[in-house]
C-alpha cells in the first residue's frame, strides 16, 4: 500500500507540481507551435505521452541492464537520443498509416519530438532520481499527461483569443506568452499540495 501511494503522488506531482512545460519550461517549441487548435493539440500530447512513457521504460532498462552494469554512463546522451529517434519514427509511421489528415495537421511537429527537450530532459531525470521501474513509467506518463494538459489548456484559451480584443502588438506569441506565464504562476499554487 505505502508503493501505491508513493506512485499515486508520484504520478500527481509530475502532473501538476512538478509540470514539465509550465514549471521546468522544457517541450516550449511544441506547446507555442502546435497550440492553436484543441483537436490538434490534444494529438500532439497523445503523441508525446505515448513517446515519454515508452522513452521512460527503455531508458530505465537501458540505463540499469547495460550502461550501469558496464560502466557505460557517459554514453547516457547518446543512447537515450538513439531510442527517443527510434520511438519518434515509430509513433510517425503509425500516424501516416493510421491517420493522414492528423499527420497532415501536425505536420513538422511530430518529427520534432525527437528534438523535444521534455523527452530528453525525461531520460535524464530517470537515472538521476534513482527511480525504479515502475516509478520510471509513471514518471513518464506523467510527464506526457502534465504535457497533454498544458497544450491543450493553452490551446482553448488561444482559440478564445482568436475573437477577444488582443491589442495588435500582442497577437500570436506575445500574448501566448503572457498566458503561459500566468499559466505557470497558478501551477506553482500546486506545490504546497504534496509534499515530496
């Protein structure tokens, strides 16, 4: 019971407290590119969920089977970029296959995941915090579900803005960023939720 509820509040503090967009500021290029429309945005966190829980299960195995038990742990960069690429290529075949009109809308977002500073910042956070197994994976669909919920909420307040009186020097990433600084200020009223 005492490791459910250690991963239950894992799982809630990488959600809200422990933000990846909002209070580390990693994954900005995606969440101010692709952050315009609900629909979309909520693909592209699927998409990044889908690559962070899968990036946090390899990486752990990777990282605790051959670069630990070899004493390999300056080649931490480079194989976790290896298994974040092979991921990325997957989850885009998979959507070129199975949805053409999201591949489409999506368009150079999805390749940049690769590139995507949560997923490495993910990949590293795994072995620094000494997690296990299990807590690596919910470390990391965590991660893309704090993603998700960022993107998508400042996706809806984007399309409101499309009809508000946005002030011309505003428009488009001005005022996009200002609503995700204050975005991040309510997020931070999260942190005396648990403390860990």
């Amino acid at each position: 019971m005492e490791e459910f509820t250690q991963i239950l509040l894992l799982f809630i503090s990488t959600v809200l407290i422990n933000n990846f967009v909002l209070i580390r500021f990693l994954g900005i290029c995606p969440f101010l590119g692709v952050s315009k429309q609900i629909e979309t945005a909520f693909s592209m966190g699927l998409a990044t969920t889908f690559v962070m829980t899968l990036t946090a299960a390899a990486t752990w195995m990777i990282n605790t089977f051959i670069l630990e038990a070899f004493n390999l742990p300056f080649l931490q960069y480079v194989s976790f970029i290896i298994v974040i690429a092979s991921l990325v290529q997957f989850v885009e075949m998979f959507i070129k296959k199975t949805s053409p009109v999201l591949y489409k809308a999506l368009g150079i977002f999805l390749p940049l995941i690769t590139t995507n500073c949560a997923i490495m910042g993910l990949a590293l956070l795994i072995p620094l915090n000494g997690y296990s197994f299990i807590a690596s994976v919910v470390f990391g669909f965590g991660a893309g579900v704090g993603f998700t919920l960022a993107i998508v909420l400042i996706a809806g307040l984007r399309e409101k803005l499309e009809f508000g009186d946005v002030p011309e020097v505003l428009k488009g990433v001005p005022v996009t960023l200002i609503i995700a600084g204050i975005m991040a200020m309510a997020f931070m009223g999260f942190s005396g939720l648990i403390s860990m």
